[in-house]
C-alpha cells in the first residue's frame, strides 16, 4: 500500500496487508440488491431472540445511557463466576469473543512468532494474527473436523506461543468429545496457550465440553452471549482462565468497551436459563429440520452441534458457490466455508419454520440452476 508522501507513516505490517474484511454482512448485500432477504439464515445468529427478561432489563435502563458502562465489569463478571463455579479474577468480560481473540493476540505475539490454526477455521481470529505480524501456521481438517494432533504436532514443531481450536467447529459444526480436547490441553508444549474457542458450547453435547480448570494458565476458553443467548447485536463475550492470565487483560482491554446496554443485557439473559434451554431445543429442532430438506433434495447434512448445519452440495467449491449465489438471488441469506474441501458445503444456521419453509422453496430450484 502506497503511502502518501504527507500522510501517516504506517507500520509495515499495516502497509503490507490488503484491504478487505472477514465477512461481507447481509446488511451490504441488501444494499447491493436492492431488496431485502427474506430469509436470514447465514451469520449464525439466533433468530429466535433473546430471553423477554434481558429485552425488558435493557428497556428499563435506556434512559441510563447517559452514563459510561462500569469498566469492571463487575456485575457480570461475577455473575458468570458463580455460574460457572469459578472465582471473580477467572473471568474477563469482552466485545464479543471477537475482541477478545484480539486482545490475546496483542498480549502474545510479535512480529514473526508463529501461530497455529486450521485451515478454514474461523477466519476473524487470522486476521488479529496478520495485524499484529504473527506467522500463520495451517493444519487441514480431518474427516470435517480440527485435527488435534496435527495441532499439536505444528506447535511443537513451531514453537508456537499460541493455538486457537474451536469446538464445535465453525464453519463445519462439527466437534470433538471432552476427552479428546483434554488430550489436546495435556499435549501443550510449555509455552504454548490453547485459545478453546466455546461460542458455541451451549448447543453442544455435555460430553464434549471437558471440565473446567482454571489453574492450568495455558488454556483460555472463550464463551459468548452471542449464539443460543440472541444477543449478538449487543457484542457481549468473556472468557474463562487462570487469573494470573486473565488479570493481564487490564493491561490491554478497552476498559470501556463493553457497553452498558451489553451488561444489562448479558446479566438478565444468564439469569434466564429456562429460556436458554427452550432455545436450544429450537435450535435442534431446526437443524432436523434443514437436515431432512437437504436430504429431500439428495444432499448430505453433516452432524452438527453448533446453531447452524453444513450441507454438502455434492461436488466441489465451484458448484457449491454457484448453489450459494442462487439461493442469495432468491432471496435466502447463506454462507460457505472459504477453502477446499470444506467449501464443497454450504452452512446454514437455525431458522424459525418461516425461515425453513423459504429455504425449502427456494433450495430445489437453486440445486437446479447451479446444475444447468
């Protein structure tokens, strides 16, 4: 990127990288097609909404916007502790699981320190990478799924300060049971810092969520108030960890970050897990329900523990994109991974039955185009 001869003098890292984003959001595709979608079922959000309880919560303390949020979190954060059996400094609280990716980035790594991921796996996380000049270091999935041990292998033979695994997987939903991510955590080289991404941990098995330590300060678990919870608008996330690493995070965060809409909004629908449960009910109930249209239209549905189902289309990232592009002209929001082989699928998350019937109309005459 060229720089002008008066303007500001960027970092190289910053002039070398390309100007794009992570996600082109549903908002600007409308913008470009003049029209809304009419079914949005493609950034994994929850259509079914958030608790009434924290809608309410948040309606009573509108008025109270004309103060700064409490930099400390302190009435979630404690809140999150009791509720997941943990002490006060075992939790930081975040702008999302976004943020807070980004947050552990900057406290780790240098210019050139290398960092494992998988290839494919949640793209936001690379970029805090290449912005702070980390070396990105790949592994390919395995069966649709992370691969621990060649997640392993890349660290020790990297060196790596930091390894970022997500189970349930996202873009695939797919997951490894407890015991295999505990072997994944028992392997760390010294050193090294396990980022469990767990957005998505509410949705999934009680058997693949191992339990949590938090006096082994080489793992860090992520959480986020913005799947099963429906508040992913208001960019609520927190992680669970050792305090000595999570008291570090005052070193670096945006005190104010979260705001206070976010806080009330968080701590009202953690206090409503009834309304959590018949959430996730939904959300199972609509994932048999895009299972048995791909079925119907001859497609594969993976398994899948996360709010959305990847469906494989059948051949490879070139007709897969083209079945995406034809749902999107009809007016059906969905995503796909970005590499091969992941992208032969396309992903599309929990819908309400208005949703689903959309998707039910418009799949078979995408399948069809694509095709012809």
């Amino acid at each position: 990127m060229p720089q002008h001869p008066r303007g500001p003098r960027y970092t190289r890292t910053m002039a070398e990288l390309p100007a794009t984003v992570p996600f082109v959001g549903p908002e600007a595709q409308e913008r470009s097609r003049g029209r809304p979608f009419r079914a949005r079922i493609g950034a994994n959000e929850s259509v079914f909404g958030p608790s009434p309880r924290a809608i309410e919560a948040m309606r009573q303390a509108a008025a109270d916007c004309w103060m700064y949020a409490d930099p400390e979190n302190h009435d979630l954060k404690a809140a999150l502790a009791k509720h997941h059996g943990v002490d006060f400094e075992n939790i930081v609280v975040g702008e999302g699981i976004d943020a807070l990716l980004g947050y552990t980035v900057r406290m780790l790594i240098e210019p050139g320190d290398p960092v494992v991921t998988s290839l494919g796996a949640y793209p936001t996380f690379n970029f805090h990478v290449a912005g702070f000049g980390g070396k990105l270091v790949r592994v390919p999935y395995r069966g649709d799924r992370e691969d621990p041990e060649a997640l392993l292998d890349a660290a020790r033979r990297e060196n790596a300060k930091l390894v970022y695994f997500a189970n349930p997987d996202n873009p695939m939903g797919t997951w490894w049971g407890a015991s295999e991510v505990q072997r994944l955590i028992d392997g760390l080289p010294p050193g090294t810092v396990l980022l469990l991404d767990e957005a998505y941990s509410d949705t999934a098995p009680a058997d693949a969520i191992p339990p949590i330590d938090v006096s082994n300060p080489q793992v860090l678990r992520l959480r986020t108030f913005s799947k099963a919870y429906g508040l992913a608008g208001l960019r609520v996330g927190y992680a669970i960890g050792e305090a000595g690493l999570i008291r570090s995070f005052d070193k670096i965060r945006n005190h104010f970050g979260v705001n206070r809409m976010g806080q009330v909004g968080a701590l009202a629908a953690l206090a409503d897990q009834p309304y959590l449960d018949s959430v996730v009910r939904k959300i199972a109930e609509a994932r048999e329900r895009i299972a048995a249209i791909a079925q119907s239209n001859g497609l594969e549905a993976l398994p899948s523990a996360t709010n959305f189902v990847a469906i494989d289309c059948g051949g490879d990232g070139a007709f897969a994109k083209r079945v995406l592009e034809e749902l999107i002209a009809r007016d059906v929001f969905v995503r796909m991974p970005g590499v091969a082989p992941l992208d032969r699928c396309i992903r599309i998350s929990a819908g309400t039955e208005s949703d689903l019937a959309v998707l039910s109309e418009a799949l078979p005459e995408a399948l069809k185009a694509a095709r012809g």
